[in-house]
C-alpha cells in the first residue's frame, strides 16, 4: 500500500555514509565519507514497541516508514546519494534513523521513468533499555 502525496510532504535531512578507497604509496585503505542534503518524504507510519531478543535484554524501537516520490529519488541519485539499507540515515523531527528495508515496489531505482512513481523506506531507531 502506499500513500504518497504531495500533499503529504515534509522535509528531512538525508545522510549517505559511502566508502572512498584512499591509496598512500603502498598502502590502500577504505575511508567513509558523508554525503547530506534537504529531502522531501511522505510519512506513511510510526510505530513505537519494545522489542526482545537474545542479544540484548529490551529495545525501544521507533519505526518510521516513509515514502519518496520519483522526482526525488533521481534529485537525489543526482547527488551521489543512493538509498541503501545500513547507509542512509534519515534526521526527522530532530532525530536521525536508519534505514533498515527498502521497497521499490518491482521498479529498479535507477530508471529515469517509473510508472509506480514511489519508493517505500523503513527506518529504526533503537534504543537499549537498561535495567
């Protein structure tokens, strides 16, 4: 399901975490570097549970999915920034989440036309809860 609208927009700021590879005489290494710009999204829901799990004893997780419209998705791929689970990081009403799944309903991101015309993001932010 999805609910885009332009209507419905808001703005955020996005952050792309990409990886330069960085050579100095013999030695090679990776080096993050960090891409960031004004975006419009859709906010379709957010959700606030307490989730368990064997690695820690309770997280609050703050779940936000959010929907871009094709227009955007290229604004952005015309930046150098890609919407990528783990890389990108979204900062909404003054907190920064992180993308955890990505929808694109069949239609690769990298088409200048997409008939679907929008792309589904989820985004968490977990905090641990200490005892």
């Amino acid at each position: 399901m999805w609910v885009w609208s332009s209507f419905l927009e808001q703005t955020g700021i996005i952050k792309y975490e990409n990886t330069q590879q960085l050579v100095s005489g013999l030695v090679s290494y990776n080096s993050p570097f960090l891409l960031q710009t004004g975006t419009r999204f859709a906010v379709v829901r957010r959700n606030h549970f307490i989730r368990m799990n064997d690695e820690s004893n309770r997280d609050v997780v703050d779940e936000l999915i959010v929907h871009f419209s094709a227009k955007e998705i290229q604004q952005l791929n015309n930046t150098g920034i890609d919407i990528e689970v783990g890389s990108t990081r979204i900062v909404y009403d003054n907190t920064e989440y992180r993308a955890t799944n990505v929808n694109n309903f069949g239609q690769p991101l990298w088409r200048d036309y997409m008939p679907m015309g929008v792309v589904e993001v989820k985004l968490e932010r977990v905090v641990p809860l200490a005892y």
